[in-house]
C-alpha cells in the first residue's frame, strides 16, 4: 500500500508581489504543504530564499512548510529554517559527508528529516540512512530552476527506493521534484511516489491553482490504481 498521495505546491514558480496570498490559494485548493526551495548560488547555480520567507509563509497557511535546501553545508543553517517555522527539511546527499549527524540535528530541533538526490546519484547512496529518514526526494530535473522538464529516465529510481521502503517494512514517503505536472504524476505514482512538488503546473497554471491541483491529484489518485 502507498502512503497517502500529497500535492506539495513549490512557491518557486509563485508571484512574489502576492506571496500570501498564492500560498493562500493553495491551501484552499487543497495543497497539502508548501514546497520552498532555498537555493545558494553554489550547489545550484541560482539564488533563491532564505528563512525570512519561511517565517513570511509561515503567517501565510496552516500548512507543513516543506524547506528543501539546495546548499553546501546544510548544517550552518538547519536551526535558522527551522526556528523560521520549517515542518520538514531536505538535505542533499551530494553535499553532506556526515549525512546520519545532519539527520540527527534535524530531529533533534524537532523537525522532519528528509534526503534528496540529484537525478546521477543512484538509488544505493541512501540505503544505509534510509531506516533514519521520514521521505526521500528524488529530483527528476536536475535542481536549480523551475520549470524543467521531466527527466523519465527516473522513475526506475523512484521504484527502486519504493521497493528499498517495502523491504525494510517501512512506509516511507517518496517525493518527486521537477516537471510534475497532470501527465507525469500519473507516471510517478504508478511507481511508487506518493508526495509531489508542482511548482509551474501549479502557479503558472491558465486554469488556475485550485483547478490545477484537482487535475494533477486525479491523475495521481489513477497512478494509485496502476502501483
Ligand atoms: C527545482 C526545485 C523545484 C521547482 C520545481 O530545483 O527544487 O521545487 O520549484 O518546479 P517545476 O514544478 O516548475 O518543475
Ligand atoms: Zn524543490
């Protein structure tokens, strides 16, 4: 059984002149938790938020915050994201040589835990951390920008990681990062996920969030039928 499908909307494609007012939209048009991506010009080569906008969400919805961190040394600044009001953090495998000790500090400042892949690291890397973990990310763009496409060369990983889950009897959540849209979430379930990132899809939608989220949740809840 899948656990639960959840539509993360990704404020990254959002308008920043109406950022409450976006993620408001979103939570009434039943995104489940608000995707913020922190980039540091360094790990990726764009530039994005830091923790004043995950406290400005923070006001904005009664929704988990999902912060994930594209940038080297996570560790710096965990307890900054998470003093701002972050539910769950996701750090890069490729950037944490300590990666169980980075877990660690995230629990123990009472956040969820999650580790992300970029689409060339393999499913083996995070075997050994996956017992400590509440969701794996697996970036299926390389990460960096909005709007990308699809790279569907990974959802062999993504039911990799999905069988990795069912043999340590764990019901991990999957998360998939990048050109989810109303075609490929079906796809992406059907193989094992079960939290989606939308960040184009959803605010560049011509119909609309609410509209676009109920689009992208039924062609995951039909995904769901194919697992
Ligand atoms: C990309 C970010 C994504 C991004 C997805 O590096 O991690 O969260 O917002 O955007 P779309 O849905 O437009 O591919
Ligand atoms: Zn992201």
């Amino acid at each position: 059984m899948l656990p639960a499908i959840r539509i993360a909307p990704s404020i990254l494609a959002a308008d920043f002149t109406r950022l409450g007012q976006h993620i408001a939209e979103a939570e009434a048009g039943g995104g489940d938790q608000i995707h913020i991506d922190v980039m540091d010009g360094r790990f990726v080569p764009n530039i994005t938020m830091g923790p004043l906008v995950v406290q400005a969400a923070r006001r904005a919805t009664a929704l988990p915050l999902d912060v994930h961190l594209m940038i080297v040394e996570p560790e710096r600044h965990i307890p900054a994201f998470i003093d701002a009001g972050a539910s769950n953090i996701t750090v890069h495998v490729e950037v944490c040589a300590h990666l169980h000790r980075v877990v660690q500090q995230i629990h123990q400042a009472g956040a969820a835990a999650s580790v992300a892949l970029n689409p060339h690291s393999p499913a083996c890397q995070i075997k050994e951390i996956l017992p400590f973990v509440d969701m794996v990310l697996v970036m299926t763009v390389n990460p960096g920008f909005g709007g990308q496409s699809f790279i569907d060369q990974m959802l062999l990983k993504i039911r990799e990681i999905r069988e990795m889950s069912r043999a340590l009897g764990k019901p991990l959540d999957i998360q998939v990062d990048g050109g989810i849209d109303a075609h490929t979430a079906q796809q992406v379930v059907a193989h094992g996920a079960n939290v989606l990132v939308v960040g184009t899809a959803v605010f560049g939608a011509a119909e609309g969030i609410q509209a676009s989220i109920a689009a992208i949740r039924a062609s995951a809840e039909s995904g769901k039928a194919k697992t």
